[in-house]
C-alpha cells in the first residue's frame, strides 16, 4: 500500500514536471535564452539643447527619461522602491515564490485581486518585451524572462534598469525625469517623504496621481513608509518624522517655454530636418547652441514689459466706443555678435505659449526708414562722403492710373541743401529717394544683396522708404556689417551636437566673409553714431558714446524698428500687430522700439567697459564747424565736429551695374542736378547736391 501511493505521488510529480516543462518550452522556446540588457541598455531619452554656457534650455523627447546610474541615486530611494514593491529583491531568483502564495491566500480570502506578487524583475521584463494584458501566457512569459534575466544580470544592474525604465505617470519614465517633474529637483535631492511618494506611484501612476488625487496619493505613500517600517529600513522616528513632512510639489514647468522658446523651436525645426524627428526625439543628442541665457532673460524682459507699455498706451488711446479686435501688438527681438554671426539672444513674440509664430525669424514685414543706411552705404560706395549735400525739397512721380507719389518727411516739412549726415539723422524721405535715383536702383537692390537681405524687393523708388518685405534677423544681419567693420557674418544658432555617448555628430563654425570695405563701414558707424547722438534715436545716447542704430516707422504706424549697435553686439526690435493694422497715431519706431532695445543693451552692456570701434588706416579725419562752414537748417547738438572721410583709392567700388527697365515709380523726369558753390578746401570732400 504504501508502495503503491510512493508510486502515485512520484507518478504525479512526473507528469506535473513534464506538464510544467511542457508549458515552459511552449511558452519560452521562443525568447531569448541569453538576455543581457545592462551593455545594450539604450532607451528612448531625452535631448537637450544648452546654451553658451551648457545650461540647459530645451528637451526634446517622446519618453521624457534621463538616465542616471545607481550610485546617483539615494539608498533610502532605492529602499523605498524595495518596499513598495519588492521587498524581497535580493532573496528571489526573478520569481518569488513566496509571495506568489501570501497574494493568493490574501486574493482568496478577500475574494478579488488585492494583491500582486511580480518582482521588479518581471516588472522590468514585462516593459522590455510584453504587453501589459492580463492572461496567463503573458505571466508565465514573464516568469520565464524574469528568471533568465536574473541568470545574466546582478541585482545592482536590474535595479539601474528598473529605476531608469519604469513609468512614474505624466510622460516621466525613470526616477530622475519623475522627481524633477514634480518636485522640481533631481532625484539626488528628494527626502524619504518625497522617496516614498515617488514610490508609490509605479503600481498605479495614474490613480496614485498627486496631481490628480492627492490624497490618494499621500495614503500610498503612507503605505510604502509602513512598509519601510516594517522591514526595518526606517525607524519609528524617521517614520513619524517623514509622515509629518509636508509634501511640496514643485512642477517644473516644460523647460521648452521658459528661457528661450522660439530659439529652442527653431533648433528643433532645423535638426529635425537635418536628422529626422526620430533620432531627435529619443536619440539622447546633446545640443550646444549661441544663445546667452544671461541676455535672453534680459530680451525677454525687455519685450514683455516694453509691449505691456505699448499695449497699455495703446488702450487708453483708443475710443471705448471702437469695436474689439482680436490679437495685442506684438514685438520681437535678436541680438547676435558682429564679428561672429553668433544669436545670443532671440525672442520671436510677448508669449511662446499663446503664439508660437516666429516673428525674428519668420515674419516679413517693411522696415521703413532702418532700411535706409543700405542706401546710405551705397552713396557712400559710390563716392559721396557724410559732407555730401543733398537737396531736400518736394519730390512727385506719376503712377499708373493718374495717382501721383510725393514723398514727404515725417513732419511734413523739407530742410533745403543738407549733408548726408543729417538727412540720416533726421530721417528725411526725399534725400533718401534722390540717393536712390542717384545710385540707380539695381545697384540699391545689388547693395542690399551684398549685406545679407535675400527677401524679394521691387525695382522701383520706393525701396529708398524702407518698402521691401524683410525679417528682423535679416536687418540685424545688415547692421552687423557695419558694426564688423566690413563683413557680413552668417546667423550661427548651433555649435555643435553630440550623440548620447558624446561623439561629435557636427560641429560649426562662424562664416565670414568681407562685402564692404573697413572704411565704408566705419563711416556708416560714424553716421549712425550721430543718429543716436542728435538724431531720431537720442534716447539711446544715454548708454555711451559709442552706440550707433537707426529707427524706422512704416506709414501709418504699422511696423516700428530699431536696430543699433556697439562694438561688441548688435540687436534689432520690431513691434507691430500680425495683421499688419496701425499700432497708433505717433507710435513710432523711437517710441515703441526704442525702448525695448535700450532696456535689453543696457542690461547687455552692464559691468563692462566702454569700447570704441577700431579704425581702420583707410581713415581720415577732418575738424568742421558744421554752423559756420555749412549754414543749413539742421545740424548736430554741437556744431563743431571731427569727421571721417575715406582716403582716395580706399573704397571698394561697386562693379558697375546697368539698371534693369525702369518700372512706374522710376520712369518719370528725375530732378536735375544743381551745384551747390564753394570754396575748394584742401583735403576735404566735395560738396554736392541733385
């Protein structure tokens, strides 16, 4: 008899072990037998993209994970995980069997599943290689995998998986990108109370939610302080300790909308089409840009409360009894070094979060008279110096259809004879018209070309008022040449890029090339100096010297500039409404732009000494008494003056240009030529006007 139930009960076991290696070939044969996922561990993480300075500006990801290794990671943070979840860890093969038969017992007597019994490991497998359904082929694949996992790997390389791969809710995978989520700090910095909460939330993310409920959220994290308790991780003290420390959560918000949104934007866009959005979304590619955050904070600033100026304004202007329209004036900002093509600060309008348009880079709207020293730099080119007088008198042209196109001034007033100087000082319409006329139109469009403007611009007169279509970098491009003492530098947004490992995917470096003689644009620089200095930008004249910019304002007040410089960086302001509507009776570009670039330069130039621009040898200098030598009705605040004039043979003479066919605005009569007299001064520049 007891023969034959020995024979039963090893019969019994025969068949269970067949039966049990039977469903373990069925369901493992095939998986991989060999799994080692420590050495090829490659997640999808995130990318970031760093300023000047590598401070990080910008994430790019669909997982939003950071890797970070074990010893990074706080022991009472692992402890609490252990707790929550598998405080059995270092005993189990991959499967506890334990506390497979404490669940069922407790899930029987309960008559539900309250309790689950899958190890870290299976948790860790079931994210690698399963889905998260509930059958039974799923566990025992799971089991199987958990188990081979174990073989290959130490406790210490599954638990840097584990906490690096597992979901913590919110789009965070991992413990780092979790703990700055919602604590605003890294994993290294978190308490046991915060630990315990963190801890809590890989069972269920979503129920477990603080944001969601936070009150489940805190009895969970009572919950795994118990269990920390329990298992002798914690003590009585630090248990009631941790139960009484107020939880805080610190989300830190998207990294992407809060230093430089549209910069971060635009490297996005460009890398995207460089590499694909894949590799750029979970490639780990580290992203080093131009930008300063320590200006970008500045032109941030600087726009938000200049546009909060302007708007107000604005409103109060306005009658009560006009209807509402939609969208606010808005504003957009780009400073770059001179010498290096270097962005160091871009802001492309008042708030990234309710407008993503970039109005630095994308919008195209008419720069008025800062168009005008391209112009200027083409007479001077040409052979005109900043003594050359020109006649600012009424100028008309018939149009097409009977209309007739007469230039004025913004105070509706004409000067007579004025040197180049001051019709750039005060901005007068007609000098600019006749330099155009003078210079001939192609050559204008040929002028612009050269110093970075590549929009499309009529052949017509009307460029000379600043008509063209242009973006703000392009007009900050332009001035660049000026202030670089001759050459055009190309706008650089990104240094370089890094795989995830740190191997060099590229590398840039600034592109320069000469398109205007050091001579040339010194002299522009010294009339847009006396711009700043007694013309329409003498708000700025307070930050030194030694800044020179010009302003510009469309008809009707539609698009305010002001793009101005020192030695070491030049930035540009636009405002104006996108749908192109007038801002204002008198908003003008030295009203409204102005301001916003005098507040970003001054925080720009704060702390450092004041730089002049270098001479080049080209240049040479004359003392004139612009009162008693040039009688004319405008002139400088001091009438005593030390101009610079380009010594012969010095310039580089454009090619000569044959105008293409004159269109409406340039068929008509031209003004004649008139000779002003004067008496021959050895040295000094002739003296013309047409």
């Amino acid at each position: 008899m007891m023969r034959f139930f020995l024979y039963t009960i090893g019969a019994a076991l025969i068949i269970a072990a067949v039966a049990v290696g039977g469903i373990l070939y069925y369901y493992g044969h095939d998986l991989p037998d060999r799994l080692d996922l420590a050495s090829t561990y490659e997640p999808a993480v995130v990318s970031t993209v760093y300023d000047m300075h590598e401070k990080p500006i910008g994430e790019f990801y669909l997982q939003r994970r950071i890797v970070v290794p074990l010893e990074r990671i706080p022991k009472h943070v692992v402890k609490a995980l252990l707790a929550a979840e598998d405080s059995r860890f270092y005993v189990h093969r991959g499967i506890d069997v334990y506390a497979i038969v404490r669940a069922s017992f407790k899930n029987l007597r309960r008559r539900g599943v309250h309790e689950g019994a899958s190890t870290l490991t299976q948790q860790l497998v079931r994210g690698f290689f399963l889905t998260p359904e509930r059958t039974f082929s799923r566990k025992v694949r799971e089991a199987i995998l958990a188990y081979r996992v174990e073989k290959n790997h130490t406790k210490d390389e599954i638990l840097y998986l584990y906490l690096n791969q597992v979901y913590f809710g919110h789009g965070n995978y991992g413990i780092e990108a979790a703990s700055r989520d919602y604590f605003g700090k890294s994993v290294g910095d978190i308490n046991i109370a915060e630990a315990a909460l963190l801890a809590g939330l890989p069972r269920s993310p979503s129920r477990n939610s603080p944001y969601r409920d936070f009150f489940a959220a805190r009895e969970r994290q009572r919950y795994v302080l118990g269990r920390m308790l329990a298992e002798g991780y914690i003590t009585r003290a630090v248990y009631q300790d941790a139960l009484q420390t107020p939880i805080r959560l610190n989300p830190a918000p998207a990294l992407n909308s809060q230093i430089a949104p549209h910069f971060v934007e635009h490297v996005r866009r460009v890398l995207g089409d460089e590499y694909g959005f894949r590799p750029l979304l979970q490639g780990g590619l580290r992203i080093y840009t131009t930008l300063d955050s320590n200006l970008q904070d500045a032109a941030q600033k600087a726009v938000r409360q200049g546009l909060d100026e302007v708007r107000l304004r604005v409103k109060k202007k306005s009658s009560a009894k006009a209807p509402a329209r939609e969208g606010e004036v808005e504003g957009a900002l780009l400073a770059m070094e001179p010498e290096t093509g270097m962005v160091r600060a871009l802001v492309g309008g008042y708030d990234f979060t309710t407008s993503q348009y970039n109005r630095a880079l994308q919008a195209k709207r008419q720069p008025g008279s800062s168009f005008k020293p391209i112009i200027y730099s083409a007479a001077l080119e040409a052979g005109l110096s900043e003594l050359s007088v020109v006649q600012d008198g009424p100028l008309s042209f018939r149009l097409a259809g009977g209309k007739v196109w007469a230039p004025q001034n913004y105070d509706n007033k004409f000067h007579g004879p004025v040197t180049l100087r001051t019709a750039l000082a005060h901005s007068l319409n007609s000098v600019s018209v006749r330099l155009v006329q003078r210079v001939g139109v192609e050559r204008t469009i040929q002028q612009a070309r050269k110093l970075g403007i590549e929009s499309p611009i009529e052949k017509n007169l009307s460029l000379a008022l600043g008509s063209p279509s242009v973006t703000l970098l392009e007009m900050v491009r332009a001035f660049g040449v000026f202030a670089g003492g001759g050459k055009l530098a190309e706008p650089l947004f990104i240094l370089k890029v890094t795989d995830r490992d740190g191997s060099i995917l590229e590398e840039s470096e600034s592109s320069v090339k000469p398109v205007l003689s050091p001579e040339i644009a010194y002299v522009m620089t010294d009339m847009l100096k006396n711009v700043v200095q007694s013309g329409t930008a003498r708000a700025a004249a307070k930050l030194g010297k030694n800044i020179a910019g010009k302003t510009g304002t469309t008809s009707d007040y539609r698009d305010n500039w002001f793009i101005g410089y020192n030695p070491s960086l030049v930035a540009g302001v636009w405002v104006g409404y996108d749908d192109h509507r007038s801002i204002g009776d008198k908003e003008t570009g030295a009203s409204t732009a102005l301001p916003i670039w005098l507040s970003f330069m001054k925080t720009a130039s704060a702390d450092k000494e004041e730089e002049d621009f270098a001479v080049p040898e080209g240049i040479n200098w004359m003392d004139v008494n612009l009162r008693d030598r040039y009688p004319l009705p405008l002139f400088e605040s001091s009438p005593v003056a030390k101009i610079p004039y380009v010594s012969m043979g010095r310039a580089l003479a454009p090619a000569p240009v044959k105008d293409s066919a004159p269109t409406a605005l340039d068929s008509l009569p031209k003004t004649e030529p008139t000779v002003v007299p004067e008496e021959p001064v050895e040295g000094r520049p002739s003296r013309t006007s047409w």
